[in-house]
C-alpha cells in the first residue's frame, strides 16, 4: 500500500505488527496493520476491503455467527 507522507505523520506508528494488531484487536470496528514504506513501522488501517482478515478477526466473526449459550 502506497501512504502519502501527510497520512504517515499523522498516523499512530508501530513498531512491529504484532503491536499493530494488538490494537487492532482491541479496537470496535476492523482494523489492518499494514507496513508503511515511509517510516518502515505499521499504522492500522480501517480499509479491509481486499486484505486478508487477521486471525482475531476471523474468530470475532466466527464467534458472532455461533448462537448464544
Ligand atoms: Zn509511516
């Protein structure tokens, strides 16, 4: 993914995309780490459309579709 440098400042860096997702898990709507070619860290990113789904999000998915017990 191609992030103008305006967009990379302003956003929230991780250094890893383990910490990336560790927010993204405990964030309320789908968020995507990705690796920003300018800073060389993650952002999160709230356009899934195309990616390939982290696993917590697999499995929040999963878990709504399972009726309560
Ligand atoms: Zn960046």
């Amino acid at each position: 993914m191609r992030t103008r440098p305006g967009i990379c400042r302003r956003k929230a860096r991780y250094a890893s995309e383990e910490a990336a997702l560790e927010v993204a898990a405990r964030a309320p709507f789908p968020l995507r780490p990705y690796r920003c070619a300018l800073c060389r860290q993650y952002h999160l990113t709230s356009r899934t459309k195309g990616m390939r789904l982290p696993r917590f999000e697999i499995e929040r998915r999963r878990k709504l579709k399972e009726p309560a017990p």
